[in-house]
C-alpha cells in the first residue's frame, strides 16, 4: 500500500508510522510522500532524514486554497498513493482535493467524535475541551475524510479515562500513545486488505 501523509508540525505520527514500516511491523506498507503546508517544521526533518520524498505547498504560494488543495491532490496521484493520511494536519480540504485524488484519505482525531470535532478543534484546544466538558473518558477516532470537517465515518475508535486533575498537556501525552497504537493499527489493517489475494473463481461442475 503506497501511502502519502499530510503534515503541519513535529510529526510524532509520521514517526510512528516509519517506525512501523523500518522495523516490519507494516510490511505491506511504503511512505511515497509527505506533504507539509508550512516550512521549517520538524516533520519535515524527519521525512528528510528517513528518506521520504516530500513537498512544501504551502497557502502562500497559491491564489486559493481550493488551487492548494488540488495541487496536494495531484501530488498525492502524481505519486500514485492509494491511501492518503492526516498526520496532524491542520487544514480542511476543499472539493478540488477529492476531485485530483480518487484515493483513500484517513483522519486521526484525538477526541470520541463527534464530540469535540469541528473548526478549531486542534492539538490542545481538543484537549482542554475535553477537561471543559467534565468528560470521564476521551480517546482516538481514526476516520474517512470527506469535504464536511470530521464527519467522514469513524474507522476504529479507541476510549482512554481520563484521569481528575490532569492538565490538557498531560491528557494531550497519554491521548497521543493511543494514537501512535492505533494508527499502526489501522494501516496495517487497510494494506492487508488491498494485498489480500481474490478469492479463487467457482468453477462449474460438468
């Protein structure tokens, strides 16, 4: 499964997940792409120094963020990805993406969605959120993207307590070692469904 992976800051997913790859946990699994929407970040040190070719499109360079959004989606089939992955990137993606890439594309959120979903709701924003609302327990869902903001249907999803008192940074740390877990989880997953060999054909009896 050729996987391109969209970032916006140090990039603690895309380093759990060639890590998975590096030591065979995901096998059936290649990094073809990352793609960052701001410079100097620390993802993109590390899709350098694990040699993953990658892209800066940032908002900047384009008229638009529909004419961004296309260019990741050319990119993303230019590159041939069957599946495309939200690393903490932190921009919606406008209907010209979907149009350019016909791909898979997957979202972790670090809330229970729906609760805790939508603009705004990013890094710890969710997180204080969550400590806000009084909730006993949050946790990971791992999603299909589609043009509504955190509304695509919900792959898997993982519950943590949380623990009285902890801060929205404490919560942020334990919140993101599930989603380390799970990601791996899910991909791996999806790669052993798409090489899964076809079942045989049904022959007639004569």
């Amino acid at each position: 499964m050729r996987l391109g992976i969209l970032v916006s800051g140090r990039g603690s997913n895309l380093e759990a997940v060639l890590d998975a790859i590096a030591s065979g946990q995901l096998q059936a699994v290649e990094a073809v792409l990352v793609i960052a929407n701001r410079p100097g970040i620390r993802a993109l040190e590390v899709a350098a120094r694990r040699g993953v070719p990658w892209r800066l499109l940032a908002s900047s360079d384009f008229e638009s963020g529909e004419a961004r959004d296309g260019a990741i989606g050319r990119a993303l089939a230019e590159s041939a990805c069957d599946v495309a992955l939200l690393a903490g990137y932190d921009q919606v993606l406008r209907p010209p993406y979907f149009a350019a890439f016909g791909g898979r594309t997957i979202n972790i959120h670090p809330s229970l969605l729906p609760r805790h979903g939508g603009q705004g709701m990013v890094g710890l924003a969710v997180h204080a959120a969550v400590l806000a609302a009084g909730e006993r327990e949050t946790g990971v869902t791992i999603h299909d993207v589609t043009p509504v903001l955190d509304a695509g249907p919900a792959i898997v999803q993982v519950r943590l307590l949380v623990v009285p008192g902890e801060s929205a940074g404490d919560l942020a740390e334990r919140v993101l070692e599930v989603e380390h877990r799970a990601l791996v989880a899910v991909l791996g997953q999806l790669s052993a469904s798409m090489t899964a060999a076809p079942p045989a054909p049904i022959r007639a009896r004569r």
